[in-house]
C-alpha cells in the first residue's frame, strides 16, 4: 500500500493429478489472512488431458459443470531450460525467460523458471516501464507447479505453494462431477466430432 503497509488475503484448496494425468482443483474464495472471515468453494475444475477436456463447475446453485476443450494453457507451466527473450508486438515490450536450475520443495526435486515481462510506457497508461514476473518451481515427477508466485506492481504478489503432499494415487471419485452436477457442453461439434 501506499503507506509501505501490506493486505495479505489467503485461502487454501486442493489440488490432486491422478497417473492418467487428469487434474481435480478447488477454486477458494480469498480471505483476510486473520482467520476471522471463513472462505467458500467458488468452483471445481477437472482437466483430462486425454478427453481433451476441461470440466468448470461454478460453486452458484445452478449446478452446472460447462465443458471446453482442454489446451496446454488449462496446464502447467513447464520447465524451461536456458534464457531466451522475445519481443512483445506493437512495441508493447519483452518477456524473457529464465532458467533458475534445480531446486527441492517438499522433499522433491523441482525446475526453476521466471518469467519477467517489461511493458514499455504508454501501454497501459502507464508513465514508465514496469516488469510483471512470475516465478515457477516445476516437479517433472508429478507434472506440476510445486511453487508459484506472482509479482505485478499492480496487483501486488500471489504465492501459492504446496503443502501437505501424498504421493499416493489420489480417491477416482475426485474426477466425476459433484453429486447433482450435469455438464453442459461448450464445444465447437467440430470439435467434438474431432475427439
């Protein structure tokens, strides 16, 4: 804040890919760190990576889970080894990209990545240039973030880490819809017809 102070929001979900590849994730309500105010479910997510889907049931009352294709954007970020740069278009700015090495968290070996993206001045109002980075530690044993962390100037930081890891296969019912959930499908028929 502007008087050097912080607001730290927080919540925690669960997280589990099963040996199929399919990934279960909660999606919580941010809260004030203080424990004063409880956080509610705002939806489950459910990616199959061989369905090529990607499940979205809102926590609304409606009950509906809406289905789109499932792209490697709906996964996550992979190693990346080396340090490379590329121009942004329109004279927006850069991003680079940056090998961090190997790293442990939870006792696993993780891959280390940050992503700095300069955006030159004038692109979003602003005077000067300004960097939004993120920070990535990939396990390539569980094909998934271990650690990330976002610093934008606007926004502030998110950190989300893992904690309390089973490496046992996680319940199969975790990647059915809720109970009283349908699917409503979002598709393209090409796209459907293609699967």
């Amino acid at each position: 804040m502007s008087d050097r102070g912080t607001i730290t929001l927080a919540n925690e979900r669960r997280i589990a890919r099963d040996s199929k590849g399919r990934i279960y994730e909660e999606r919580w309500a941010l809260v004030p760190k203080n424990g004063r105010q409880k956080s509610m479910m705002t939806a489950i997510q459910i990616g199959d990576p061989t369905q090529h889907t990607v499940h979205t049931c809102m926590m609304d009352g409606r009950h509906v889970c809406d289905v789109t294709d499932y792209t490697d954007s709906a996964s996550v970020v992979q190693e990346v080894r080396g340090t490379r740069t590329v121009e942004l278009p329109n004279d927006t700015g850069f991003v680079s990209h940056e090998d961090l090495g190997n790293g442990s968290i939870e006792g696993l070996d993780s891959v280390g990545t940050k992503i700095t993206t300069t955006y030159n001045s004038g692109v979003f109002g602003n005077d000067n240039t300004f960097n939004v980075e993120r920070e990535f530690w990939y396990s390539p044993q569980l094909g998934i973030n271990l650690l990330s962390k976002v610093t934008d100037p606007r926004f502030g930081t998110q950190t989300f880490t893992v904690t309390s890891l089973s490496l046992s296969e996680p319940e199969p019912n975790l990647f059915a819809l809720p109970d009283g959930f349908r699917a409503v499908d979002h598709r393209s028929p090409v796209a459907r017809a293609v699967r």
